[in-house]
C-alpha cells in the first residue's frame, strides 16, 4: 500500500493558512486540533485524513504543546523546516503578543470590567469550538467499536479516576500493539532510511538554539536571578511535561506560586482564564507567568523579558521534536504494528479531549467548581448548583448550533459572543 500523494501548495498559501490558524485557534487543544483539520485536510485538502492522525498521535506522545507541534509537523511535510517554522511560529505568535499585552493590562490596571466581560462571552464560544472538536476528531478518529471502547476507557480514566495521562497512553499503545498483531499484514512501500549523521546535526543545533538562551542570561546574571530561574522552570517543565497543556497545570501552579512565588494563586487562574480565551495553545499562560515575573521584580521591561524567556523555553523545543524525530515518525508509517499502536494511542487522545471538555464545560457553565476526592484516590470536579449560570449556557449552545448546524464562520461566532458579554455587561446583568 502506498501513500495518497501530498498536494503541495505555495509556500505563501501555506503562510497564509497558518496565520488564519494562528488567529483564529481558539479552544484549547481540542478546538486547535479540529480547525487543523479544517484548514489542512477539509478545505486545503494538502494532506490526507490518515497522515493527519498519525501526525496527531505522534504529537501527543511528545512532551510539551501537542497542538503547535502537530502545526509543525504538517508545515514540515509540506515545506520541510522552513514549512515546519512558519507553521509552528505562526501558530503562536498571536496568540503570544496578545497574552503578553493583556499580562501588562492586567498587571498595570487591575481588573477591567469591560474586558472581563468580554471574556465571558468569547469563554462560551470556546465551549462551542470544543463540541465541535469533539464532533469532528471523533467522526474521523473512530474507525471501529474497538477505537470507540478505548476513548471511554480513557475518558473514564482520567475523568474519573484521575488516572495519569501516561499511563493511559501506554495502555492504549499496548492495546493497539496487541491489536495489531491479529492482523494480516499487507505489502508497503518502502522509503530511504533517515541519515543518522543528519539527525545528531538535528538535534545539537536545536539543542543550542533552545538552550543558548538561557545559557547566556545565567553567565550574565548568575544562576539565582530570578530570570535565570524561569528559564530553568520552563525548560524542565518542556522537557518532561507529557499529557498537553493541562497535565502540566498543577505542576506549574505549585512550581509558580508556592515555590518561587511569582505570582498569587488568584493571579494564575486569571492567567489561566486570558490564556483559554485567547488564540493559541493554553500554554501560552506561561508567558503571564513569565510577565508577572518580570512585573514584580523591576516593572514592564522585566515584564516583557520574563515572558520571552517563558515562552521561547515553552515552544522551542518543538521543533527539536519534529525536525529530529518526524522524519522517523514518517517511517513508522509503513510498520503495520506501529499504525495500529498510533492508531489506538489516537483513539485514547479522543477520550483525553472529551475530558477536557467536560472539565472546560462545568467551568464556563458553572461560577464553581469543587474537587471532591474519590474512595480511589482521584478527584472529580463537582459543580455547585448555586452557581449556575444559564445565560453561559444558553449562549455556548447558541454558538454550538451556529458552528455545527449552520457552519457559521468561526471568527463571526466569537466576535458576536464577545458583543453579547460587553452588552450583557453594559445592561448591568
């Protein structure tokens, strides 16, 4: 069996749809992945269905934000690094310049009204974008009633049983393994093995471009500064961070509050909510963290230099990931064992967004939300009634049926939500 063919565009086409990703890539990973797919495989047509979800599973195995490299790695296998720059890049940098200028707005003059309302109505589109995901991925990943019995088990998982992401990765990936060895096995096309030379050159120039960075400020600075210490939090947590953006919320919280104490509890989840409502992956509320940083040891400038480095020891290893590790992803491709391990790692991944939808869904919906500890040690997230909020509700399915049902374009969708937050606020609701 070979490979459907790529349809190569223009290097400006390509340019052009990530930028459109990149600004409009609202929804965590699981509105970012679906409008992925949108873009490269639905409307672009540039690569097929199935290298798209092999791109995607291999993401997921990496450390760090799944949804940038998956931009990456479709970049590269249009347009080789250069591609895999402009994609990975233009994915972030909106979302970037806009995180950091709302941590300055939000450390300079506090709380503003407007924009808070605002926020509440683009979080309701978010919830839409999400169920639209859910729709999509799911229409597209679950090829059998084996693929559908893995992503329960994995929401059940991590929803439930607050199971560790990878650990049901793993599972996932031996079930698949398993799975795949019942299957005949059919002739492939076979492809060049990758230079080994090539990928050490690969890995030690990413390796320095990472790392330099972070070298230098502490050779300049010492390695106490405050700054040399966030560059040091965020390679570590770029680096042995598996599980998306979320799986590494709580370390962060207690590595950013309770051990360096830059920034107030109450200070993170506002992060936290300006990184959801924003485009780009959730991560980018590591650059607030960085910012509030800077802000509280010397003002903007240091502000500005804390979020660079968060943000460049966040993102750049990516592309250490892909420009090294891609070129043998694309070989497992032709292994019958590794797709049907991909296969069911996928499957797992829908579970996994599921889950964060649901975790999204009682936050927009519901003022809040208590973990309540499990016999079997895991945490679920109970709503309080009290703190209900129907207007989120009936606007998120409002939004939901305009996405869904009547294919309304997206940045119409968040842009009419936002409106209603500002005139729900204006009427003093």
């Amino acid at each position: 069996m070979t490979d459907t063919p790529l349809n190569i565009p223009s290097f400006r086409d390509l340019v052009a749809a990530s930028a459109r990703v990149g600004f409009l890539g609202f929804g965590g990973p699981a509105g970012q992945i679906a409008l992925m797919h949108r873009v490269f495989v639905d409307e672009k047509k540039w690569i097929d269905e199935p290298r798209y979800l092999h791109a995607l599973s291999y993401c997921t195995l990496l450390p760090g934000p799944e949804a940038q490299q998956l931009a990456t790695y479709v970049g590269w296998l249009l347009h080789g690094v250069r591609g895999g720059l402009a994609a990975g890049l233009l994915f972030v940098l909106p979302g970037a310049v806009l995180v950091t200028a709302l941590a300055w707005l939000y450390a300079a003059h506090g709380e503003a009204p407007w924009l808070e309302a605002a926020f509440w109505g683009v979080k309701a589109a978010v919830l839409a974008l999400v169920a639209e995901a859910l729709q999509r991925v799911g229409k597209r990943a679950l090829k059998g009633r084996g693929d559908l019995v893995i992503a329960i088990l994995a929401f059940v998982a991590l929803a439930v049983f607050s199971a560790p992401f990878p650990l049901v990765i793993l599972v996932a990936a031996g079930v698949g393994l398993a799975m795949s060895r019942s299957k005949p096995s059919v002739a492939r096309e076979k492809k060049p093995a990758v230079g080994v030379g090539r990928t050490v050159r690969t890995t030690a120039l990413w390796l320095a471009i990472w790392l330099i960075p972070l070298a230098a400020v502490v050779l300049v600075f010492g390695p106490d500064h405050w700054l040399s210490r966030v560059g040091e939090v965020f390679a570590a947590l770029a680096a042995v961070t598996f599980g998306g953006a979320y799986a590494m919320l709580a370390w962060l919280q207690q590595q950013a509050v309770e051990v360096q104490g830059w920034l107030t509890t109450a200070q993170m989840i506002d992060g936290l909510g300006l990184a959801e409502t924003t485009p780009g992956p959730l991560v980018l509320v590591n650059g607030f963290v960085g910012f509030m940083a800077g802000w509280n040891n010397g003002g903007w400038a240091w502000g500005l230099a804390g979020a660079a480095m968060a943000l460049w020891q966040t993102f750049a290893p990516s592309f250490l990931y892909i420009f090294a590790g891609a070129p043998y992803a694309e070989r497992l491709r032709q292994s019958p064992a590794a797709t049907g391990l991909l296969r069911a790692v996928t499957a797992a991944v829908l579970g996994v967004i599921a889950s964060l939808a649901l975790w999204f869904a009682l936050h927009v919906v519901f003022g809040s939300v208590t973990d309540v500890a499990t016999p079997w040690g895991g945490k679920v997230g109970v709503p309080v009634w009290a703190s209900f909020d129907p207007w989120a509700l009936g606007l998120a399915l409002a939004a939901g049926a305009a996405l869904i049902r009547f294919h309304v374009n997206v940045v119409v969708v968040i842009l009419a939500c936002a409106g209603v937050g500002l005139a729900r606020w204006a009427a003093g609701l």
